[in-house]
C-alpha cells in the first residue's frame, strides 16, 4: 500500500508499520518483534524481486531449518501417497482420505509449524498402522 493509499483509506498522518520476527533474529536470542516502518517499504520490493530463487540453490532462506523441514515433508508425504496407492482397497479408502489430509495439520510459522508437523508425524503413523492392518485383513 502507498503512503498517498494510506493517507485516503486511514486519513492524513496514517503510518505503515510491519511488525516482524524474522527467524534469524528469533534464532540470535531476540524475543520481540522488530518494528519497521514505510522506510523498510524498497527492502519489501527488492525481496519480492528475488522470489524467482525460492527454492533454488541460491535462497537465502532456504538452509533455515524449517524451510529443509518444509521440502524434506513433501519429499516423505509424496512416499506415503505413493506406498498407499499400492496396496490401496476399498477397507483402507477412509485411512487413506485422512492420511491424504494429514498435511492441513501443518500450519503456522517456525516453532508453531514445528509442534504441528510432530502432531502430523504421530497421527501419520497411527493411521499408517491402521491402514496396513487393513491391507493384511483382505488377503
């Protein structure tokens, strides 16, 4: 948003503040947020310019430990699916759907999505188990 986009929607004198906690500085031992005003707004574009190097070799983002958690999960469920997809039956197809769905269980930023992909690891294993004794009940 502009500042002359601002000043028409909020009035004159409105400011522009992000309000963030970059996990680098998380990280360093900071545990408040950094405040950065319409001054920050060109760091904003010249990232937004870069987001062609997501997830390429050259994101400077991409060795931070949720960000390899992030592609490592997609990696592990893409096997899941695969290894259902095998042996699927028609008494497995309802552990199947939720094994599918397992992935909206993974929400939130840095440690919030780190509880939350441990919550999914349990209860992709419970229903994993679930669904090979269905596998072996049909032979």
């Amino acid at each position: 948003m502009m500042d002359d986009e601002v000043a028409q929607q909020f009035g004159e004198g409105a400011k522009v503040e992000w309000r963030l906690h970059p996990p680098t500085l998380k990280a360093m031992g900071m545990k408040n947020k950094i405040r950065l005003g319409s001054w920050f707004r060109p760091a904003f574009v010249m990232l937004r310019s870069l987001r062609g190097l997501r997830g390429t070799a050259f994101d400077p983002f991409g060795r931070d430990k949720v960000r390899v958690l992030e592609r490592e999960l997609i990696a592990e469920y893409e096997l899941v699916i695969r290894g259902m997809l095998d042996s699927l039956n028609e008494a497995q197809l309802p552990s199947a759907i939720e094994i599918a769905g397992l992935p909206d269980l993974i929400r939130g930023y840095e440690d919030v999505k780190l509880r939350n992909v441990a919550h999914y690891r349990e209860r992709l294993s419970g229903l994993q188990s679930g669904f090979t004794q269905h596998a072996h009940s049909q032979h």
